[in-house]
C-alpha cells in the first residue's frame, strides 16, 4: 500500500483475506491477555510498510497516544 494514497500500487495483486483457503470471517475476540505484536523489518522498504501497519492498528483500536501502543525505533549495530 502507498503510504501517501492508502492504494495498493497499480499492478499489485491484492487478495481478500476471506478469499484464502481455510479462512473465516474476521471475528471479534474478547481475551483478558493484551494483545502484542512484534513488527521486524530488515530493510527501508519493510520499515515503511511496517509504519502503515501500525498507524492502522492504532487507529482501528483507537489508542493513538497509549503507552502500550508506542513504537519503539531500534537498529542493527554495524557490521
């Protein structure tokens, strides 16, 4: 997706998840566990892709300024 446009580039391919073999209809699950996620990315273009991701999150959970929902930047040391 560009971050600018929210549009998946022309000549992407872009599957709906309910397309996916096996797959079911997104659900609201209700846990007492938080939930966690790990992003890594080994390059620019997978921090940028990574960005979008979370910004989205953040949104659809509405926890924009959250402590739990703070992005924490780190770096490969150099080889």
């Amino acid at each position: 997706m560009s971050s600018t446009t929210g549009q998946a580039p022309a000549g992407a391919a872009v599957i709906p998840l309910a397309s996916m073999a096996g797959s079911v209809p997104a659900q609201r699950v209700l846990s007492e566990r938080p939930l966690r996620i790990a992003l890594v990315a080994g390059e620019a273009s997978g921090d940028l892709l990574g960005a979008g991701l979370v910004r989205e999150l953040k949104a659809r959970f509405r926890m924009p300024n959250s402590p739990a929902s703070v992005a924490m930047p780190c770096a490969a040391p150099a080889a």
